[in-house]
C-alpha cells in the first residue's frame, strides 16, 4: 500500500470570508499565506502554512461551518497559544476525554471547527 503523509486540509468558508480568515489564521494563529496557482485562486479562498502544515480554506455558496468535523493541529507552544486566543476573545473548550492528552476545541472566525493538542 505504500507510506503516505496527509498534503492538506481543507476547510469550507463563506464567500467574501478571506480578510476574516487571514485576520484569524495569519494574524491570531502565525500562518502564512501561500499562493494558489491561478485557476484555483479564481474561485477564491485561500491556502496557509506553518511549518509543514497547510490548511486550504475554500469558498462555499452553501456554507455551514462544520461542527464535527475538524482538523487537529499539534502545538508546541499550546499555552502561549491558548492565551492569545482567550486575548481575543475565541472561546476555548477544554477536552479531557483522552487520558494524557491535553487538548481543547476552537471555532475559527466562520464558526469551523479546530482541534488544538498540547505537543508532548
């Protein structure tokens, strides 16, 4: 079957919702953003990375932030993180249900679900 690593995730947005997710992932999280090739950037959205990890935010007429499904992200400096989040205003949910795991659930500015877990 061979070794495969995950590319991405992708995560619906409303039209018109960049500025507000830059404002969030960018500026609040420390993504950056990259550039998508130009038959996709017509269609809007954006694409962002920290590290090795890219989240592609992509427009949909019919959105409706998902509440279940959700990317997870491992955060070394979870607690300086989660300070900058609360500073905010972003509401943290605190999640104890995986023994010797840290972790909390976020909504991103559109109302998607975000998984954050404290790297060990």
């Amino acid at each position: 079957m061979g070794d495969w690593q995950l590319d991405h995730v992708q995560l619906a947005i409303p039209a018109g919702a960049e500025e507000q997710c830059d404002a969030f992932y960018v500026d609040l999280l420390g993504f950056r953003i990259v550039a998508k090739p130009a038959l996709l950037a017509q269609r809007g959205g954006r694409w962002y990375q920290k590290g090795a990890t890219q989240l592609h935010v992509g427009v949909d007429p019919d959105f409706r932030p998902a509440k279940k499904a959700h990317p997870a992200f491992v955060v070394s400096n979870y607690d300086e993180v989660l300070d900058q989040l609360r500073a905010a205003g972003v509401t943290i949910t605190p999640s104890d249900e995986i023994p010797g795991t840290t972790r909390c659930h976020i909504n991103d500015c559109v109302g998607n679900r975000i998984e954050l877990i404290k790297a060990s």
